[in-house]
C-alpha cells in the first residue's frame, strides 16, 4: 500500500568517511521519529529510533508486522547496551569473541527501550553490527536503531537494494544501498541462561562458536527446525510462516544421484518447477528454471544467495520450487533453518 504524496529518497554510500552530509540527511530523519533502511553485513535493516514508541509503531506498520513481535536494537559499541540493557560477564565475552558482527543478544530491558519496540517483553535483543555503513549510522545518530529484515513481513529478507526498494518504496523516508549483504541471513540470536546460552536463530555465528565461548549451548526447537508441538518459541518472530515464496517449496532429503534423476522425472511428468542448486547439479540440469545458490559444498555462498534465489526463483511463475536440503552442521545449520521454514516444513525423502 504505497502511500500518495509519501516519497523514498534513495541514497547510495560506499565509504562513510566520504558520505558525511548523507549519513546526517539519514540521522536527522531518524531524530525526527522517520524511517531508514539501512545495510549491515547480514541483511538490510528497516530502522527507527530505538527510544520511541512512535517509531516502532511505524515499523510495525510499514513492514506490516504484529506489533507483539520484537524488533532487534542496533549498537555502535558492544559497552553502549548498558545503558539499555542489563549486561553480565558472559555478554562480554561473547562480545569479545564476535562483536561488531552477526551475533544478537537477548538481555533484560532497560526502561530507556520503550515496550513497543521489545513487543511487550522485559528482555530486549542487541546487536552491533559490522557494516561500516550500519555503525556509521549508528554513531551519528547517537542512539540505537531498532531494525527488523527491511522485507514486508513473511517475504525472504532483502540481501541488496531492489528488493528492499521492491517491498518498502513509499512506506519509508530513506533507503541507503550500500551494495550486496556479505552474509546475507540474519543474525544468531542467543538468550543468556545461567553460565551458557539458548540458541534461538541460528545464523553465521554457528553452534560450534557459541560452544568455545559458552559454558554450556542449548539448541531451541525453532533453531532446529524442528516444529515442537505445544512449545511456544521464545523468539516470537520464529511462530510465523516466514521466507516464503509464493510457489510452493520444497525440500528433497537425498544426495545428488537421487536429486538429478528426480528432478528429470518430475519435469518429463510434465511438472513446470524451478529448482535452486549448485553450480554442479545446474550443469547436469540445465539452465531452464534452474536457480544457482553457490558451489556444492560452499555453504557460505550458498547463504549468501540464498534469499536472492528464492525470490528469483518464485519470479519465474512455477507451481513448486525444489532445493535438496542442505546439512545440518556448521553454517548449513542456518540455511537448513531458514529453508525448512520456507518450505513450512515440506520435506520429500528421495
Ligand atoms: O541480522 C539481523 O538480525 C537483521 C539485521 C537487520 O540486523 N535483523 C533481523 O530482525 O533479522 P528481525 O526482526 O527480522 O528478526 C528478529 C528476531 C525475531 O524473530 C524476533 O521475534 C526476535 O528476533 N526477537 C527480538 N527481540 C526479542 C526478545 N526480546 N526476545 C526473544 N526474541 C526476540
Ligand atoms: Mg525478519
């Protein structure tokens, strides 16, 4: 719902040492309680002044999200989360290990965050980014940004500019491009417990990290990708059918020599499906309705590419989209999480 007379400026920074007067075009917007979608090195971020209920209310509306469904507050500096959350010993050494980067802590709430941000909860979730453009940002402001995946709510998060222009022109201020998103899935999202941590979200901060820094590390149901019947996820934002194209979407658990013939089979049966893949199984297949994600075994690629994928692939008008499911271990855990909510748990064993 594009509004009349509402316009998105859109602006493009590479090297904030030389974008000074944009970057302060793009603060006093969020000092005025607007919006601006913002680049970090997971994926954009639609942002608004972590301090004010009005902005979060504008999130919400803009992103079309329940507004019981907590925004993440982004930091210039792992130390600034004291004066909006309570900390402990092993926050800081989880800030030791992995901040400015793709790690996001759930801490008790300071009464400087408003409860419309952390949707109602006592505990807010911070993060500090490591995008240049993001922390620069962040320091002219002068306050956290509070910042969901700059995606209309359920659609893949937004990895570069066009999509973020696609789902949210008009509905925003400001857009900053600041080119592809290098890791391109969101954060790890962790709640401390005791000496260890809940694993909530998993993302390029892997489980195997968390374990050398971390006393003990428990694998939420939702970080599993498993649907737990009767448990209710602490990250709110994991209830929802999320990532989803509008094709239908679905995994095959099997290796390559039962993928290929599969795919042949479905498409000789006269089936029109598109398929995400590597650059191996693409040359086998074809390069008809054939989406490639990364090398066989690069999973970082293959999480880099993998929101653009989906979406490129649902561009295509196909009536299923089909992708062989990815490990479970190290970063694949992340892609296997996000893919399996994607296809709202449709596995097909081949
Ligand atoms: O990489 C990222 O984390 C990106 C970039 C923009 O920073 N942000 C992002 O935000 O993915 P969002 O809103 O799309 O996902 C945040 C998740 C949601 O599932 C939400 O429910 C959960 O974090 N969350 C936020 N605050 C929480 C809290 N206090 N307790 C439990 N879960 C929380
Ligand atoms: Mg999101």
């Amino acid at each position: 719902m594009k509004t009349e007379n509402f316009k998105t400026e859109l602006i493009r920074i590479t090297d904030p040492d030389a974008s000074a007067f944009d970057l302060e075009c793009a603060a006093s917007i969020l000092r005025a309680g607007g919006l601006v979608v913002f680049p970090t090195e997971t994926v954009y971020g639609l942002g608004g002044d972590a301090t004010a209920a009005g902005a979060a209310q504008k999130i919400y509306a803009a992103k079309g999200r329940p507004s019981n469904n907590p925004l993440i507050i982004h930091i210039a500096e792992p130390a600034d989360a004291e004066r909006y959350a309570v900390t402990n010993e092993l926050y800081y050494k989880l800030a030791h290990a992995f901040m400015p980067g793709p790690l996001t802590v759930i801490l008790p709430k300071r009464p400087t965050i408003p409860h419309e941000v952390t949707g109602g909860l006592d505990t807010v979730a911070v993060r500090c980014p490591s995008h240049p453009v993001a922390r620069a940002l962040i320091a002219r402001f002068g306050l956290p940004i509070a910042a969901p995946s700059a995606n209309i709510s359920g659609r893949p998060s937004p990895t570069s500019v066009e999509y973020c222009i696609s789902d949210l022109d008009g509905k925003v201020d400001m857009i900053i491009d600041g080119g592809e998103c290098d890791i391109g899935i969101e954060s790890t999202i962790v709640m401390i417990k005791d000496h260890g941590v809940v694993l909530l979200r998993p993302g390029a901060v892997t489980y195997d990290a968390l374990c050398c820094v971390c006393e003990s590390v428990e694998l939420s149901a939702a970080a599993a990708g498993v649907t737990a019947e009767n448990e209710r996820p602490i990250a709110p934002g994991m209830m929802y059918r999320h990532y989803a194209p509008t094709s239908a979407f679905v995994l095959l658990d099997g290796d390559e020599s039962a993928f290929l013939p599969y795919i042949a089979a479905r498409r000789a049966a006269g089936e029109r499906c598109a398929v995400i893949c590597s650059i191996e199984e693409a040359r086998q297949l074809g390069e008809q309705e054939t989406i490639i994600y990364g090398g066989p075994h690069d999973l970082a690629q293959q999480a880099h590419r993998l929101f653009s994928a989906l979406r490129e692939a649902d561009a295509l008008g196909c009536s299923v989209i089909y992708a062989r499911k990815p490990p479970t271990d190290g970063l694949g855990l992340a892609l296997y999480n996000r893919m399996i909510r994607a296809a709202s748990h449709t596995v097909i064993k081949i």
